[in-house]
C-alpha cells in the first residue's frame, strides 16, 4: 500500500484540483482518495502536485539517430518517404545504433514524466522488432504503430495491403501511415478496415501544411482531412491547416487530432488551430513528433502549445486545456482512463508546485527536475 500525502490533487477527467491523500494498493489500483486516510509507505507530496503521467501521442523515436541534421531543408526533402533525408539515415544505419539511439530516448522520455508514446515506427516487422528491443528493459508504454514500404508501390493492390497489414498488426499495436497523398485511395481504405477489423489503431498524417491541402483539393475535391476520415480513420495527427468545410467535417466525425505544435513551428508550417478544435469539443492531443528536430519533452510541448496558440489565434486558451492534451486524452485513444479516481489504475506524477494556479504552475513553469516521484501503475 502506497498513500500521497498532502499534495493538491487534479482529480477525475477534468483534473479539478483537490486537497486530499491518494490511498493505492499493491495492484496499482487507487482505492481512496481522503484527506484523512493513510496507509501503508507514505510519499509526502507537500507543496507539490499529484497529476496523471504524461502521454506523448505521437513520435518517430527512430529519428533519434539523426538529432538536428538538415535544419533549413523543406519538410519534403527531410521526411517524405521513400527519399527523404531521414529514410536516407535510417537506411543507412546499422540495427544496433537505431536500436541504442531509441533506447536513449525512451529513457530520456521516461526521466521526464512520459510513461506511455504513440509511436510511427517505418521499416515493416524489422522495424517494430527493433523498437521493441529498444524498450524492453524500460518501465515505459511503447504503442508501436507499423507500416510496410509495399503500402506506397503503386503496384500493390488494395487486397494485398489488406493482407499486408493484417500480418503486420500480428506484430504491433496498429499502423501509421504517412500521409494521405502517399498511397492509393483503394489501399489507404483497406488498411483502416483491416485494423478495425482486429481492434487495432489506424493514425494517418493530415493537412500538416497548406500546400497538402490545396493539393488534395485539386487532384479530389476533397481535403486530406476529409479522405482520411472517410477512409476509416479515427486519429488523425497534425491537422495544422484545416480549410474549407473541414471543421464542420470534424465535428460530425469527431476524431481524436494528435497536434504537433513545436513540430509544426520548427518546419515553419503553421500553429495548429487547437483552440478552435477544443471550442467545437474535439478531443486534441499532445505529440512531440520528430526526434531528428525535437525534444521529446511534453513541458516544452505544453508551454510552447499555450503560447503559439495565444499568440496565433488571440484566444484564451487555458493551461488547463493544454494539461488535459497532455495526459487525459492521449489515453483515450487507447481506450484507457488514467485518471486519478477511485477504482482506477494510474500513472502518477509528483511535481513541485510552482504557483497557486496548479495548471499553469505544470505548464508555464515546471520541467522534469521538478519531478519529485513517478509511480507507474497502467503498464500495457
């Protein structure tokens, strides 16, 4: 039995802050919330505040091998696949240094309160198998999602990429795709059903820059966000420049938006209009994306996101809004509820209370060093 004494608590789905104990059995299960009850080790979390872990919905840890390489280079020639700059690196490196650059930054993620990634993992069954050996030593939640070079051929067939990938999901937690321009139609249908299928993720790259959009546009009279919905998807990452009747779209379909702001910022791209999602009810989510150009750091992430957005959009999005992005709805695209309520299995961060305004105090001011303990309970 474990009890967190006298930290602020942000409890249940909308983290309300709550002065109280957090009484958790050796299953991991959180069994009370009192502020009067104790039992068992006591961690004393005075002065902190005890939140869920943080989730980072969306990464190419593969890229770890090539940390700031071709900076200045346009977001095609560094990651369009097959030719990009970071398929070049990655082909090029051995499987032991993938392997070891990975394991890097798993734990580098880990020490800063991440216990579970969304993970875009490139090179078919090979690949996924190297991630997982990258982690497995690691108290962390790898949620690897696979894809296979034969989805982009032109001449594999919508059947064959539904048999591709249903031998591929044998091996890993779903598929991620790289774009909708990237592969047939045809193709993209039957590798969202095929997922579906078997209760398997189905994430898929949209709308991260205009020129996408306007692309799409032309070649379907539709846009990247409006063919990936209707292909089956019900995660999309980035979404950074919706046009058209695309928020309308969204909200009838309701998808979860993993967004990339510091990702989007450092390709020059845009700021994606998370403040606009989150006012219509979408459920947005956090990703650190790249780690050929980012810190998988969900601090810098959360600071930078509440900031750009402001600075975008003149809106008043809330620390709040963004903490939830971080941790609560990441979850939900696993189907996991993660927070801190009776009866629930947790991850837990204690961290240093910085200011009075518990949200803005983790987002505006708080960084890994101020972690004081992480207790992980929701191991997948």
């Amino acid at each position: 039995m474990i009890t967190i004494k006298n930290g602020l608590v942000l409890v249940g789905f909308n983290l309300e802050p709550v002065k109280t104990n957090v009484l958790i059995n050796d299953d991991g299960v959180i069994i009370k919330l009192s502020p009067y009850d104790e039992e068992g080790e006591i961690i004393d979390a005075t002065d902190c505040i005890v939140m869920p872990g943080f989730i980072n919905a969306h990464t190419h840890i593969g890229d770890s091998i090539a940390k700031d390489v071709g900076d200045g280079l346009s977001i095609k020639e560094l990651v369009e696949p097959p030719n990009g700059l970071k398929h070049k690196i990655l082909n090029e490196a051995s499987k032991e240094e993938l392997i070891e650059s990975m394991h890097e930054t798993a734990k580098e993620m880990l020490f800063s309160g991440i216990s579970t990634f969304i993970d875009f993992r490139e090179g078919g069954i090979e690949g996924i198998e190297l991630l997982k050996k990258a982690v497995y030593d690691l108290p962390i939640n790898a949620c690897i999602l696979g894809r296979s070079d034969k989805f982009y051929d032109p001449q594999t067939t919508p059947e064959e990429a539904r048999l591709i990938t249903h031998e591929l999901i044998q091996h890993c937690d779903g598929i991620g795709l790289s774009g909708v321009g990237d592969v047939d139609p045809e193709v993209m249908i039957q590798i969202a059903q095929a997922c579906a299928d078997e209760d398997k993720l189905a994430l898929i790259h949209v709308a991260e820059y205009y020129d996408l959009q306007e692309e799409s546009v032309q070649l379907t009279n539709q846009t990247e966000i409006e063919r990936a919905l209707k292909a089956g998807f019900t995660t999309i990452v980035h979404a950074t420049q919706p046009i058209l009747q695309d928020l309308d779209i969204l909200k009838s379909n309701s998808p979860f938006i993993v967004s990339c702001p510091r990702s989007n910022g450092m390709l020059s791209v845009g700021i994606p209009p998370i403040s606009a999602y989150v006012e219509n009810g979408l459920d947005v989510c956090l990703g650190t994306d790249n780690v050929m150009f980012n810190k998988p750091d969900m601090f810098r992430e959360m600071e930078y996101a509440l900031k750009a957005v402001r600075a975008s959009y003149q809106n008043k999005i809330t620390a709040k809004d963004i903490l939830k992005m971080a941790t609560i709805n990441g979850f939900k695209i696993l189907g996991k509820d993660i927070s801190i309520t009776e009866g629930n299995i947790s991850d837990i961060l204690v961290i240093r209370k910085k200011s009075e305004d518990p949200y803005l105090s983790v987002v505006n001011r708080s960084s890994p060093e101020d972690i004081v303990n992480f207790i992980m309970g929701n191991m997948m």
